[in-house]
C-alpha cells in the first residue's frame, strides 16, 4: 500500500466515527386528535383542515400529497446519484483482494526449497525469484484494489449521510402524515356531526321547487365526504408504509456502515499485516542467502584449516623422518655385511674347493705319468725297436 493510500484510509477513519456517532430520533407511533393536541399542533392541524374544500373534489384527492413533495426530490436524487456510479460493489472489491492474496500460494511462501528435477528440466526460476516476481504483481494488483475500496468507500459514506437526510425528511413526512390524517379525521367528524346533518336540514326545509337541487347538494356532500375517508385511509395506509421504511433506511445505514468499517479495516489493518508478512518472507529469504553464504565461507575456511593440518603433518613427518636417518640405513648396512661375508666364505670355500681339485689332480697325473711309464718300460723291453722311440718322449720324473 503506498503511503497516499495509507493516509486516505487513515482520513476516513474520522468520517466512519462521525456517521456511527449519528443517533436518529425514533417516530412517534400514535396520532394525537385535535381536541388532545397543544396549541401548536392544534394551529397545524387547523391549518391543514383548511385546505379542504368539499366543493372541490382535486382538493380532496390531492389532500396530504404537498408533504411527500420533498420526499420525492430526496429520494429521485439518491437515485440519480446511483444511477451515476459507474462501479461495481464494494462486496466485489473485497472479494478480489481476497482471491488475490489467496492466489498467492502458501507453499511459494516457503522459498528455501530447492527446485524439483521436472521445474529445473521445464527451466522455472528459483523459488525465490518466482517468489518475488509475484510479489511485485500482486503487490500491483492490491494497490489497484485498494485504490477501488478507497473510492466505495467514500460513496458509501455519502450514502449514509443520505440516508441520513432521507431518514429525516421520511421521518418528518411520517409526522406530516399524522398532521393530515388528524386533520381529515377531524374534518369527516364535523361533517359527520355539524355539516351534513345542516345540510339535510336544509333539504327538509327548502321548498318544493328547490328540494331536488338541495337533495343533490346532500349527495354531492355525502359523496365528498366518503372521498375524503377514503383518502384519510389512504393517508393511514401511507403513513404506515413509511413507518416501515423507516426501520429498512436504519439497516441500509447498518449495512453500509458494517461494510466500511470493513472496508477501512482492511484497508487500516489486514492489508499492512499481509503487507508486513510478505516482507519478512523476504527479508528472512534474504537472511537465510546471507547466513548461507558466511556458512559457505565458514566451511570453506574450515575446510582449508584442515587440509592444511593434514599437509602440515605429512610434509612434517616426511622431513623429520629424512632428518632422523643416518648416512646408511641399519639395514642396508646389516645386509650389505651379511653379503660381504657371504662373499669372503664362498671365496673361501671356492678356493679350497679349488686346492683340492689341484691336488687331486696332481695326483691324478702322477698315476697317469706312472701309468705312461709302466707301457713304454714294456714296450721297450720287447726289442722290436718299438719303445724305443716312444720311450725317448717320456722326460724322467723323479
């Protein structure tokens, strides 16, 4: 709502309280007759008896239409006034704020939710986008709205001051009516009681020559008479009527007043709560966005904390693991050791291996020298000259 808006409304408060704060008067039901009345009502009543005439039959159908006179201008300009309101009911105008803020739905009030699979395949926006756009669309559509109660209002507030002003003067025609039905009431009893029986008096006493005029003046008089009960019941009937028009004027005023004190409770109250409320929807979406981001950095610096720790401890343990070694691992130098001296003794044991293959062999040679001797001395010892030449090839070992 904007704030021209909000002061308009705020305005009218002061004219609901006036026109709630009007008391009608309350008609009188009964009809005083002349002998009962005071002087004043006496004079009127007097005075409306005068305008009477029996020889007149218009005077006596148009007796008592002169206090409707301005009745009927009150009334023919609120109908004019009605007819110029080119505008729906103010019932309709509520009834589409109403639908426009139940077209907001709840669950879109709920913007933290993250879009389904089928919302972001169709491509929506983010709920909270979403959420916003219809903000602004509702929030000018309420606007327009509220500008439309705005204006039922003050008409409503007009028709109730008419309705004042109609309740009044219908109120004062009431009255009126009863000066008119005392007054004709009061006319047919003096006809009834002095007039007519003159009349008749007369017919009796005129001559012969002159008892039909005088007779059909008796009629013409009776006939008068009757008209004129018969508009003084009319006149009863009216009065009546209007009586219990003016009960229906106080409901219409009822009505009208409910409905712009609704009106104006709406406008004062629910529609700055509404307003209120979308509001905090999004100042706490806002709130939430930022708390998520600080979290986002928040795990984001924990993350990097903790990762630097671990880094820290592996780079840590790799260093003061290399400062600890010496030269030569333990290890390499207990197996580089156990080789050496695996070395020497198999160097060792190839080198007796091989003295006592020499040895053998020697031996070996020896008995095949001897061997060699042993046939050439036979061979020699045949004499067929054989050995001899074999023998000479053999050096002596001794």
């Amino acid at each position: 709502m904007t704030e021209t808006t909000r002061q308009k409304a705020e305005k009218s408060l002061a004219l609901i309280e006036e026109v709630t704060a009007v008391v009608l008067p309350e008609p009188v039901g009964e009809i005083v007759p002349l002998e009962k009345a005071d002087k004043p009502v006496a004079a009127e009543i007097r005075k409306r008896m005068d305008e009477i005439d029996m020889d007149n039959t218009n005077s006596i159908i148009s007796f008592g239409s002169s206090a409707q006179d301005e009745l009927r201008e009150i009334s023919q300009a609120m109908l004019v006034d009605v007819r110029n309101k080119d505008v729906g009911p103010a019932g309709d105008s509520l009834r589409n704020m109403v639908t426009t803020i139940r077209g907001f739905s709840v669950s879109e009030l709920d913007v933290r939710r993250k879009r389904s699979w089928w919302e972001k395949l169709l491509g929506r926006t983010a709920p909270f986008a979403n959420f916003l756009a219809r903000f602004e669309k509702v929030q000018s559509q309420l606007d327009k709205v509220t500008d439309d109660l705005l204006g039922h209002e003050h008409k409503l507030l007009k028709d109730i001051k008419s309705l004042d002003h109609l309740y009044e003067k219908t109120l004062n025609f009431y009255d009126e009516l009863a000066l008119y039905i005392a007054a004709g009431e009061e006319k047919l009893k003096e006809l009834d009681e002095k007039t007519i029986p003159a009349k008749a008096a007369e017919v009796d006493k005129a001559p012969e020559n002159k008892q039909v005029m005088k007779a059909q003046e008796l009629r013409d008089l009776r006939a008068a008479r009757d008209d004129l009960e018969r508009r003084v019941h009319d006149l009863k009937l009216t009065r009546q009527v209007t009586m219990q028009s003016l009960p229906s004027i106080r409901l219409v005023q009822e009505n009208d007043k409910s409905l712009v004190a609704k009106i104006n409770s709406t406008l004062v109250n629910t529609v700055p709560l509404w307003e209120t409320q979308l509001a905090q929807a999004v100042t706490i979406q806002r709130s939430a966005e930022a708390a998520g981001a600080v979290r986002d950095a928040n795990d984001l610096t924990n993350e990097l904390l903790t990762a630097n720790a671990k880094n820290l401890r592996q780079a840590n343990k790799v260093v003061r693991e290399e400062m600890e070694r010496g030269v030569f691992d333990i290890e390499a130098v207990k197996t580089a050791n156990a080789e050496l001296i695996a070395m020497i003794e198999e160097s060792l044991q190839i080198a007796d291996e091989g003295k006592a293959k020499r040895a053998a062999a020697e031996e070996e040679l020896k008995q095949m020298e001897a061997e060699l001797k042993t046939v050439l001395a036979s061979a020699k010892a045949r004499g067929d000259k054989v050995g001899d030449t074999a023998g000479g090839a053999v050096p002596d070992i001794k």
